[in-house]
C-alpha cells in the first residue's frame, strides 16, 4: 500500500500509475478528473479537438446513435441525445464541427451509467453534430447534419 | 447563483433515468450586451459530477456551447428503488451548487 503511494507521489509512470490508483480505488475517479480540460475546449477546429481529448483517428460505428433535429430552427438551443450500444463504453463526448469552439461536452461514465447522454447544445451554423465514443481503449465516432436557421452563438 | 436546480431520477426496469436541469446564464464570453456593447464576460459551467449513493457515476466537462440553463439525462444500470442521487456542479468563476433526489 504505501511502496504504491509513493510511486503515484512520484509519478513515476505518469498517466499510467493515475490509472492503476484509479482502478486501485486510490483515488476517486471524481478527483482524478476534475481538471478541466482546457486544450481540448479551447481548440478552434475539430482535429485539434480530438487531439486534445487523446483521441486519434476514431473508427466511424454504427452502435453509435445520435438524435437531434434535421432541422434546428433557433441554433441556441439543440436537443441532442447521445446514444452508444458498443459495450464498455467508458466516455461520450459531443462536438459540433462548425462551432468556433467545436468540442462542446465531455461525459466521463462509471458505475453502471449506460452510455447515453441528452442534453441541449448551441450552435452558430449548420454543421455535422459529432459524439466520439471511447470504449475498450479505442475510439469510434458518428455524426449526423444539423441544419440551423438562426444561429446560436451571438445571444 | 443559489438557485435551485430541478432533478429527477425514475426506475425504468432496472435502469435509472436521471434529469437534471440546472439554473445558469452560460454566458460565452462572444455575446456583447445590447445596451452597453460592452462583451458579456464568459461564465459557464465547466464541471458536473453526479453519484448515486455516495459512488461516482458521472463526471461531465462542459464547454460554452451547452444551452443556457442547461438540461441532462443519463441512465445508470443498477441502482434501486431509494437511492440517493446528487448531482453537483462547478462554474468557471467558482460558483457552485448541489442538489439531490431519491429515485422513484
């Protein structure tokens, strides 16, 4: 117990000894990822994005569904529901490509959650809404086009 | 902002089904005000963690692109009739507020 401590205090392995502690039940998943990630919610296109996220190439899946307008009249208010049938999926996030900040939420799932999310997003313009999915170490994505008449992001 | 934020958490066979609306401008820092022209200072959720009794089941980042007042659904296998649900949030200047419910 305490020969591990010290290795998570020295960081000797990096992100990979924060993931043992995790499963370890060391430290709570909450503490471990309360840090906002600011990279990836700063960055202006959809590959820096990702890049951001630690994703790299997603494989496109069809278990993956999203369900959101054809047509969003007022861009300030979207429903999208996220929904993933892949098995152990650990992660949904949700992009909208166009947006000046396309990575709009990050979903972190543990004990027992399904992977589905529903929530309400903004969006300045027409775009491709994009969920990447991480399950099993591996990511896949899907998207589907959402037509905006009134852009969301000036108020 | 210490208002209130509505939950709900219902048994749907055995999985729960948990809403959450919360109360917050979720201003983008883009938006100017009408009146002044002066740009409306970014202010914004940026974390939600919700557990059900005591043991973490969501952790949630968000970005300035998640409606004004923003709603949440997720599911959780597991959980009975009873259980304790709280959700919390933290916004980027530091505000918080927390609320629970029990699932029914």
């Amino acid at each position: 117990m305490n020969a591990l401590r010290r290795n998570v205090l020295k960081g000797t392995a990096g992100a990979g000894t924060v993931a043992i502690a995790v499963a370890a039940g060391l430290l709570k998943p909450t503490q471990a990822m309360a840090a906002w990630n600011k990279a990836a919610f700063e960055a202006k296109n959809v590959g820096d994005a990702m890049k951001g996220l630690g994703v790299a190439g997603p494989a496109d899946s069809k278990e993956i569904a999203i369900k959101a307008p054809d047509i969003a009249e007022n861009g300030s208010v979207v429903p999208v529901e996220v929904t993933s049938s892949i098995a152990g999926t650990t992660s949904i996030a949700i992009l909208a490509d166009k947006n000046g900040v396309p990575l709009v939420g990050t979903y972190n799932l543990s004990g027992g959650a399904e992977g589905y999310i529903s929530t309400r997003i903004k969006m300045v313009q027409t775009s491709l809404v994009r969920a990447v999915v991480n399950a099993g170490g591996k990511s896949y994505t899907a998207a589907k086009e959402v037509k905006v008449t009134i852009g969301g992001c000036g108020g | 902002m210490a208002e209130p934020m509505r939950i709900r958490a219902t048994m749907a066979g055995d999985v729960a089904d948990v809403k959450v609306l919360m109360n917050h401008p979720m201003e983008t820092g883009l938006r100017k005000d009408a009146k002044t022209g002066q740009l409306v200072p970014a202010h914004f959720i940026q974390d939600v963690t919700a557990t059900i009794n005591g043991a973490a089941v969501l952790n949630a980042d968000f970005g300035t692109a998640i409606s004004k007042n923003p709603y949440l659904g997720f599911k959780v296998k597991g959980p009975k009739k009873g259980d304790k649900v709280v959700v919390n949030w933290v916004d980027n200047k530091g505000d918080k507020n927390s609320a629970e419910a029990t699932i029914g």
